[in-house]
C-alpha cells in the first residue's frame, strides 16, 4: 500500500480560496496492473469494428437512449453536431430504469434488460457506424448503482432500509444496489465490454456513488457494511481499471461538481483524486443550478454561472497538479522500527494524470431558471479560463442551444 498526504492553499488574484488537507492510499491495484479477462479479447476480435480515437478538444452533447430510439429526434441531434463546434455524442447504455438499450449477445445481461422498462436501440451498432462515418465521436453512459432492474433480480444486493430489511428507495422512488456488492462489479464491467464490442469508443460511468437523498436515517449497507464509503467507492474504481485495462475501452467518470472544492467524500464516497487515478478522464458535473444557496458566498449561483464554473475548475486544475508533483517525488519514509522505505516516482500514473483528463459537464437546461445562450456560453468560457479545453453539455430532455455553440 502507498500512502498519499498534502496539504496546500490555491491562490487567485492573490487570494486564497482553498485550503486542502487530504490523505489516502494507493493500493498496488491503482497502479497499471491489469490482467484483462481473456473473454474480452475474443469479443473485439470477432466483432472487427472501428474505433475513433478520442478529439482534443472534446465538445459533446447527451443523448437519451430514447432519443437515439427515435430516428426523427436522433437526426436532429446528429445535425445539430454537423453544423457547430461539436464532436462528440454521450448515448445511454444503461439508464436510471436499468435497461440497457442493446442486445450485446451476453445473456447475462440480455434477459434481464429484455424486462426493463426503459427505451431499446434495436440498430444501436448501425448507429455507431453512422456516427463514424460523420467523424463523431460516440461515449456510451453507463448509470452504474442506480438499478431498479437489477434490484429486482437481485433483491439481496440492493441498499436496504434498516427499520425492517426490505429494499430502500430514493425520493423519487428509485432502488441502488449497494456499491459493496462486488457481484454486481463484473455485470458492469460486462457491459462496458459489450459496448466497445458494438462500437462504442468510450464509457462514462454515472451514479458511481452511494445514494444522496431520501430517508437516509433509515438506510442501510449491508455489503459495505462499517467500510468507508471513500474506501468502497475507490476499491470499485480500481476494479473497474483493472478489468478495463489494455482492452482499448476508454474510460469516464462523472462525480459532483462539489468533488472540485471539498475534501470530504459529500457523504456519496465520491473523492476526486481516486477518480483521477482509475479513469481515463474525469467528469465533474459542476452545473450552476447543483450548488447551493450562499456557496462561496453567491447568493445565487444560477446568477453567476461563470464564476461558480471557474471556482470549481480552478480548484479541480489545481488538485491535479498537486497529485502528479505527490506521485512524480520519490519520497523517503521513517518507519516506526527506525527503517526507511522509499516509494519511487508512478511513472505509470504520471502518464495518466493531467489538467485535461479534466472533462466537465456543462448546464444547458432550464433547470430553476431558463438558461439563455449566454449562461451556457459563459460556463464553456470559464472551462477555457481554467486552462482546460473538453467540456459536455447536459440537458435530460435533449434541447440544446444552438445559438451558445460556435458554427462549424
């Protein structure tokens, strides 16, 4: 195990606007390690499709697996990608019902998704080679521990109520399955296997935390159990790498904007630093409309989208920076015995950690308030003022702002 510690301020405009504290452990499973399930090589080799390789910049919009059901719809969207700055396209492989929106020949997953309720891509691959063909990059979205489906099949894996042990639900009704279940690991590394076998040149893994509203009093683990929700969270993350590592599959995380300027896990086990190291690029969803009344003393946040995007980015830039000088310094620790040990540079996460594995989600939906091309395009502005390039918009129902985004 390696021991990871710092403490440092950011200073803008000769201001100190953070104080970080922090330590956690790299485990030998955080560094390139990874055996690669010899299925998955099989799976790639017969399927013989074409992958594009990830744009720098990444500009992207998000498309629900029922929009990419819907021709008429999907068309729009591929449109509206021709003619702008975009590149990229983020469709649902598995949304909040649970369903995965393609038969990948697995019947581990396929009979169970051929019962969810969600929306279905019956030519998802076909779908994909269009998009290629038009040079559009395409990330499949997995929703990882929100499942209903899941829960349903697998009752005894879900997070639980503790006042009398049945299945506990969010506010709005809807099932997880407890990030300890380690069973439930291997189903999603079997879906993002399937999905770079159809296509598919990144995953993105959302809801990759533990539940954050409802009746948390009456909430139980009973997989976690006493572990840390940082520790569990970040034993998954390893997972994931590990199992994902050398098939080609490029990786994603989304976190909450919050994971930028906290230093405590937000009680969901989501620590940005963890993700860093496990993921190909990470996804902070620093959406204006998700920060609360007063933070950082904005009033109102919706008012000030540039500036709540740019404190959170400066901050998440400047995390990262501190993390590749920790596991770039050889350092030499004094053991209680008297011996020293000597933990050399990481030279694998050294190639991996950087600023631009930094990718956030923007808003661009009229969430409490209507967002007007200008809002959006001052998030996009604040991204590019913190040094990074990447971003993707986010928007449930699919309405973009075509007037926020640059012609082609």
């Amino acid at each position: 195990m390696k021991k990871i510690g710092g403490i440092f301020s950011i200073f803008i405009g000769g201001t100190a606007l953070l104080f970080f504290a922090y330590s956690f452990t790299l485990s030998s499973q955080s560094l390139y390690k990874g055996s690669v399930a010899t299925d998955a090589s099989k799976i790639i080799k017969e399927k013989k499709v074409e992958h594009l390789k990830t744009p720098k910049p990444l500009k992207g919009i998000y498309m629900t697996q029922c929009v990419a059901a819907t021709p008429s719809f999907r068309k729009k969207l591929v449109k509206l990608i021709g003619e702008t700055e975009l590149n990229a396209v983020i469709i649902d492989i598995k949304d909040y019902t649970g369903t995965v929106s393609f038969k990948t020949g697995n019947p581990k997953i396929d009979n169970l998704e051929s019962t969810g309720k969600g929306c279905k891509v019956s030519d998802m691959k076909k779908f994909i080679e269009e998009l290629h063909n038009k040079n559009i990059y395409v990330i499949g979205r997995i929703t990882v521990f929100q499942d209903p489906l899941y829960v349903k099949a697998h009752p005894e894996l879900a997070v639980k109520r503790k006042s009398d042990g049945g299945v506990w639900k969010d506010r709005k009704g809807i099932s997880f399955i407890d990030v300890g279940a380690k069973p439930f690991w291997s189903y999603i590394v079997s879906i993002a296997k399937s999905s770079y076998a159809i296509g598919f040149d990144e995953v993105n893994f959302d809801y990759i935390r533990f539940p954050s509203d409802g009746n948390m009093k009456d909430i139980y683990y009973t997989y976690t159990g006493t572990t840390a929700k940082k520790e569990m969270l970040r034993q998954f993350f390893e997972y994931l790498n590990t199992n994902l590592a050398n098939t080609g599959v490029v990786t994603s995380a989304d976190l909450f904007g919050m994971t930028t300027t906290n230093t405590d896990d937000l009680n969901v086990g989501q620590i940005l630093e963890y993700a860093l190291m496990n993921f190909d690029y990470v996804s902070p969803m620093v959406y204006p409309s998700h920060y609360p009344a007063f933070f950082n003393g904005w009033p109102n946040p919706n008012k000030v989208p540039y500036k709540i995007v740019k404190f959170s980015l400066d901050a998440a830039v400047a995390r990262t920076k501190f993390l590749y000088t920790e596991i770039s310094t050889t350092t030499i620790t004094k053991l209680p015995d008297g011996n020293l040990v000597t933990r050399p540079p990481d030279y694998y996460l050294m190639k991996r950690i950087n600023p631009l594995q930094l990718r956030p989600w923007l808003q661009d939906n009229d969430y409490p308030v209507h967002y007007t091309p200008q809002m959006v395009r001052a998030q996009i502005r604040a991204t590019y003022d913190a040094g990074l390039t990447s971003w993707m918009l986010w928007d449930a129902a699919n309405t973009y702002t075509r007037a926020a985004l640059l012609k082609n």
